[in-house]
C-alpha cells in the first residue's frame, strides 16, 4: 500500500494557515499516487492549545478547517487518518510527542517492536516545529513485522509516500547523535519563536562568557546576524579579556557594527550605590551589603539591555543555564530576566559540549568557528566582584551536575545519590540550594524544552514546601 507520512511545523490556533498547509501536503502526496494519508495529531489547530480548547469562537473556526481538510482528501480520492488505531492493516498512530533527549530513538524502537509483535506494519507521525519552550521533532515513520523501517528526518518538514510492499527500497534519513540533535532542537526553537510572535529582531547581551556566547551562536544561526542586536556591559570587576572575548566574537559572527554597543555600567552602579548609601549602611552584615552591591550590577545590566530591547524592537534573549537556575545562582529580575530562555534547560556541561560541537560543525563546513577558543577554556565567571569565580559559590560544574541530573531527570532522592558515591555534605548543599530556588525559578522565562524534566513544566516545586528530597 502506497501510504503518505505528512510531517508538517503548525501554528498553535492558526487554523486558516493550518488547513491550507496540510491541503498542500494532500496534493504533495496525490501526485506521488498515496491511498492513504496520516496526519500529526491536532494538525488543524496545533498543540499545546492550553486555554484556546475552552474558547467557543475558536473551536467552531476549528470545525470548519477541518472539513475543509476532509473535503480536500475526498476529492482526491485519498483516505485520511487523523487519529491512532488500525487502519487498513496497519497500526497508525497520530502522534504529538515533544523533544526531549533520546526520545526519537525511543520511539523508533517502540515501533519496530510492536510491528514484529502484531506482525503488521506500525505508522507514526509527529509534527516539527516549535510552540513557544515545547519542541515537536518530527521523526515520523515507518516499521515492519520484519524489522526494517523507513524514518523522516528530525526538525524539518517533509511529505513522503511510502509504499509498504516495498519498504527496504526506501532510505532512512540519518538523525545524528546527542549534540546534533540538542543544537537542531535549539535552533529550530529560537526560529519558530520569533516566526511565530512577529518579531525580527534579538538582542543578547554579551559578557565574553560562555553562556551567552553560546545563545549568540543559536541566535546567528537561527535568525542571521543581522539581525541580532548585542551590547557590552563591562564593570570595574570585568577583566580585560571579557570584552575583546566579545569583540572577537561578534567579529567572527559577522553582525554589523551599527547593532553592536559598549556600554561600561561602573559609573552608573556608583551613582546607584551613593543614591542607595542610607540603606546600604545599616545592613546588618558585610556578605548581605556585598551581595546587595552585586545584585545591584546584575540589574542595571537588565535595565541598558532591555533599554536597547525597548527602543530597537528587539526581544531579549536569556542566557542562563539550568544548573544556575537549579541552584538559585543568578539575579532575580537582572540575568535570569529576558522573553525566551535558549539555553535555561541544558546543565553547564552540555553548554560547553554543544559550543564545542557547534565549532567543530562550522569548521568542518569550512567556516570560521563561531566561539573563541579562549571562551571555551577559560574560567566561569559573574564578574560581580574581584577575581571572582563559579567554583567560589558552587561545587565544580561536571560534580554539580552529575548530582543535579539525579536529583531532578532521575527522580532520586539525597540519600540515593549518597549511596551512589557522592559526598554526603556535598549532595546535602546542592539540594538545600535546589529546594530554596523555587521563588526564582517561577520567575524564569519559558525555557526551550530538551530535558524532559524543564523548571517550570515537569518540574514544579511548591514554594512553601518542605524543603527534603
């Protein structure tokens, strides 16, 4: 039987838009003489709906594209299967399954092992593309009894008809390992985002730091350099190094200079501090004066960037990670601010394995490498305070986040990452650090969603709650 996979990236709510894409894949498959159509699930309205499933005036408007679509299939003399079950000898599921890591390949082997178990070709279909942090990769296909299978790529669009009388002449597409997959995810995360909301422009405010180099590299890639708008914000703390890093960076991405600012913040924060002197006198304490100052250069780096934000019409990228969101280690309504947050759910270690990666990726293609080298190599740092460094507040990143993926993908409990090897006193900090980050992490942007157990969505931490793991 000649079936067609329709793998198509839909606009939540966007029915009109919706009903005319997946007629231009009805007429794609005709041509190439399919039977018998499988959709994604929801492929008229999109997914997540969220509150718009409760609204009258939008269900009704999905009704009438549907039948648009029905009547679109009928015309052309092609079945049409828009929900799972048997059909026509085949076990077909209509799926709308988020990214997460490994779970195409979950997926895949799922598939071939029902098709052998019921001894009849099993069929799913997934959407591509983006809606706000949740990530639809694609990967639809098709597995036989006798254990060959025919896949569609990951992350981008494609109409294909597969004649299942003659699958092993069909050519899998190749999905690519962990990091290729993390970066096309992202990519395709940031693209959608700003497709989607109308918006052209970002802007990113770049420290020389990883973190942010990283997001810039995303960004470049998924909505070209011009446009990308970046300022600078050194301090008195900065060293030197941090903003030639920048500089080095936003020449080898190639933005133009009419987008690019430096801006040093020292004597705006001592403007701030003499204003503030009265309070910051009577703190109790030193440490507590000393973190007030730092938090206080967090949030004027927030106030110029999201001044270039306001006046340029460009939305502010986050850059923080998931293992400082984890642990509460950044500045409430300073850098943990921004409207999405590109990398807010990969650890620190994945940060520094996808900027590798992404640089090899470019060098291979015979392109200059986008991240520097020496921001690769060099020490993390807030800059916030002399000679700073992470590892002064935080145990070493790989350290942290082994115990951070146990605690929250592995649902373990302390005394289980204890029993793993761990040092009890260490794992006993990071989860008073993780427990006590909460009133933050409510505050956070979306995150673009590739753990499977993102702050915010899967995870989600009473405030007030006992603080025990």
């Amino acid at each position: 039987m000649k079936l067609a996979l329709v793998q198509q990236n839909y606009k939540v709510g966007d029915t009109v838009a919706n009903s005319a894409k997946i007629r231009q894949g009805l007429a794609e498959a005709h041509a190439q003489g399919a039977r018998l159509v499988v959709l994604a699930e929801k492929a008229v309205t999109g997914t997540p709906l969220m509150g718009l499933a409760q609204s009258e005036a939008f269900l009704r408007q999905a009704d009438k594209a549907k039948a648009e679509v029905e009547a679109c299939a009928a015309k052309l003399g092609m079945q049409l299967v828009t929900q799972s079950g048997a059909v026509e000898g085949l076990q077909v599921y209509c799926s709308a399954v988020p990214f997460r890591h490994g779970v195409a390949e979950e997926m895949r082997e799922q598939a071939r092992n029902e098709a052998q178990a019921l001894g009849k070709p099993v069929v799913w279909v997934n959407p591509v593309g983006a809606q706000t942090g949740t990530i639809y990769y694609g990967g639809s296909g098709v597995a036989m009894p006798t254990g060959e299978y025919f896949t569609l790529p990951l992350f981008e669009e494609a109409v294909a008809v597969v004649d299942t009388d003659a699958l092993p002449v069909a050519t899998s597409a190749v999905w690519g390992g962990r990091m290729e997959q993390l970066h096309a995810a992202l990519v395709l995360g940031v693209r959608d985002y700003f497709a989607k909301t109308g918006c052209r422009d970002a802007c990113i405010a770049l420290s020389g730091g990883i973190d942010s180099a990283l997001v810039m590299a995303l960004a470049v890639e998924a909505l070209g350099a011009e446009h990308i708008k970046t300022v600078m914000l050194p301090s008195q703390y900065s060293t030197d190094h941090s903003v030639a890093d920048a500089e080095e960076m936003i020449r080898r991405v190639g933005i133009p200079a009419e987008q690019v600012w430096l801006v040093p913040i020292a004597d705006t924060f001592q403007t701030a501090v003499n204003a503030l002197q009265p309070i910051l006198d009577t703190a109790p304490s030193e440490k507590g004066r000393g973190l007030a100052e730092e938090n206080m250069q967090a949030r004027i780096r927030l106030m110029m960037t999201m001044a270039l934000s306001n006046s340029h019409g460009a939305l502010m990228l986050n850059t923080s990670n998931k293992s400082e969101a984890a642990v509460g280690y950044g500045t409430l309504y300073g850098d943990t601010s921004g409207a999405l947050s590109v990398i807010g759910d990969l650890y620190k270690e994945d940060v520094y394995a996808l900027s590798r990666h992404i640089n090899q990726a470019a060098e291979a293609a015979g392109r200059t490498a986008p991240i520097p080298e020496h921001i690769l190599t060099k020490a993390p740092s807030a800059e916030l305070r002399p000679g700073q460094k992470d590892s002064d507040s935080l145990p070493d990143y790989p350290l942290l986040d082994a115990i951070l993926v146990r605690l929250v993908e592995g649902g373990c409990s302390a005394w289980q990452v204890v029993d793993e090897g761990f040092d009890a006193e260490t794992v006993e900090r990071v989860c008073r650090l993780l427990l006590s980050g909460d009133f933050k992490r409510f505050q956070l942007p979306p995150a673009l969603q590739v753990s499977g157990c993102t702050f915010g969505v899967q995870w989600q931490w009473p405030i007030t709650a006992d603080k025990v793991l």
